[in-house]
C-alpha cells in the first residue's frame, strides 16, 4: 500500500548548500527535495551527496517528507547518487525523485536498486519513487510510467525542460506571443489525469519568478483546479501561498463533512439523491466532496463543532 504523504508544496533545496539544507529543514513544509541535479554543478556534485547523508542523518525535518532528486539515468552520476545516498542515510530518506523518466523502465531500474540496498541493509520502511515528467517521450508514455511499479507514489510536472524538449516557442512561454490560454494545459492535464488513474500524486512544477507572488498563486490554483495535489517552490517565500491554495478552506471542509453525513442519512432512508443547502447531493457528488475530506484529513483540518 503506497504511503500518504502531503505534497501541497514541494521546496527544492541544493544538495550541495549546508546552510539551505538546516534551513529547509526549519520550515514547516511538507516536503523538502535535496537535489543533487540542477542546483549542484558537476565538480560538486559527488561531494554533495555526503552533504545531503550528513543533513538527512543529523537534522530534524519533522513531519517533512525527505526526498532527494538523483542526476538524469542517463548521466554517470545517477547509479552512484542512488547507492551513497540510501546506503548513507535510508532510514531517513521517504522518496527518491528521478528526473527526466522517458519510460517505465527507467521507474523499474530505480525500483530494482532501491530493492536490493534495502535487502542488504535490512532498512524496515521502503523508500518511495517520485518522477518529473519533463521530456516529450515521457509525456508521451506517461500512462505506462504511471503504472511502471507500486513503489511509484507521484508525476512532477517539469515545464521547464518539457518546454525545451518539445521545442516550444520562448514568446509563447512568456505570456506575449498572443497565444490563447495556458501553453501547458494540455500537458499538465495529461499527467494529472495519468496520475489519478493509477492512484499517484499530480504536482505541478516550479514557477521562477519567485518575486511575484500573485502570479505564482494564479498557477497554484490552475494547477488544484485540474487535479493536483500541489506545487513546487523554488523558494521559500512560495511555501505558505502554495500550502494555503492546495489546502481546502474551513468553510469547504464544514460543507463537504455536512453532505456526506446528510447523503448517509437519505441513504438510509432509500433516497438517491437530495438537497443540503440548496445543492443537488447525489452519489458524484459526495465522490468531489471526498476528495475534500481526504486532503482534510492528511493535513489536520477538522470539521467545525457540530457537524
């Protein structure tokens, strides 16, 4: 059975940066990644992975999810990242996150290798697999990536590279080639639906523009709007808005607790369907609410007195 784990906001934090590192590790986030691929650069790189060992071993990140995103598989880095890190700290890692996946097979190998060092050093939790979905190949098969190993617990929608694999036009990208809507909707929309078809995460992927806030809160939304359980922050000033926009408001929460219950009650009484505050409440539409009532309950909000 695949863990659940919050991932309103995923916080990238350079493997090679100590000072991050006990930063991160401060926040009330609820998932920090220590990366060992974009943010290190390749002289660094071997060094930060005794870097993230050492922070993963020595610092409280609290109810964190402690996750490290490992080089592309098809780097020299890649196998080695996997074996140093779990064999240095496995009992402190909850996911490793695998860049760049093109197919399921690139899910199976990681699956495979985390398998055997977790054998070998007896670890009792089993580390998870999260993947960007970042290459056209990989949007293209990320069906049979989605279903590739019950290990797998989330799809990370990386627009940048995604936007360079499939060549897109930087204007377009922008905002100010007149392009009507969202470049990426069709993309985001086709991971997120992938994802809840095989019981995963959908996260969406990072907004650099750190600096403007509204803007990174209108992609929050758009993103909880097709089905993702959150976004990635690049800064922690990103963490609270992300958090706050992919978590559902006390008066969402009261509401969906109220349908439920009274959808029990006309059940009981051989009713299909009724009204609870004005609002038609069938069986699809305690199935929306549900969805309310989970993400309430992995993040702690509980329903009013009373209902």
């Amino acid at each position: 059975m695949r863990a659940r784990r919050l991932r309103r906001c995923q916080l990238a934090v350079p493997g090679s940066s100590e000072k991050m590192m006990t930063k991160a590790a401060s926040l009330d986030v609820d998932h920090v990644f220590l990366d060992l691929e974009d943010a290190v650069a390749p002289s660094a790189k071997v060094g930060a992975r005794r870097q993230i060992v050492e922070a993963l071993n020595t610092l409280d990140f609290g109810k964190t999810v402690r996750c490290v995103r490992i080089n592309d598989l098809d780097t020299h880095y890649a196998y080695e990242d996997i074996i140093s890190v779990v064999e240095g700290a496995g009992a402190n890692i909850d996911t490793i996150l695998v860049p760049k996946v093109r197919s399921a097979c690139d899910v199976r190998f990681v699956d495979r290798l985390l398998s055997q060092i977790e054998r070998k050093f007896e670890l009792e939790r089993r580390i998870g697999i999260e993947v960007l979905i970042e290459e056209a190949e990989g949007m293209m098969r990320v069906e049979e990536i989605a279903a590739a190993s019950d290990r797998l617990e989330a799809l990370v929608f990386g627009m940048g590279d995604y936007s360079a694999s499939q060549g897109l036009d930087p204007k377009a990208i922008a905002g100010d080639s007149g392009y009507p809507g969202d470049i990426w909707h069709y993309a985001r929309y086709k991971m997120i639906i992938a994802a809840r078809t095989y019981g995963l995460d959908a996260v969406d992927g990072p907004f650099v523009n750190f600096k403007d806030a509204d803007w990174f809160r209108v992609e929050c939304v758009r993103a909880k709007q097709l089905g993702a359980v959150g976004k990635w922050a690049i800064h922690p000033s990103q963490v609270a808005i992300a958090q706050e926009v992919f978590s559902p408001s006390q008066q969402e929460v009261d509401r969906a607790y109220k349908a439920v219950l009274a959808y029990r009650d006309a059940q009981a009484q051989g009713l299909g369907a009724i009204q609870v505050d004005g609002q038609m409440v069938d069986v699809a539409t305690v199935r929306l609410v549900q969805r309310v009532i989970d993400q309430a309950e992995l993040a702690g909000i509980k329903p009013s007195a009373g209902i």
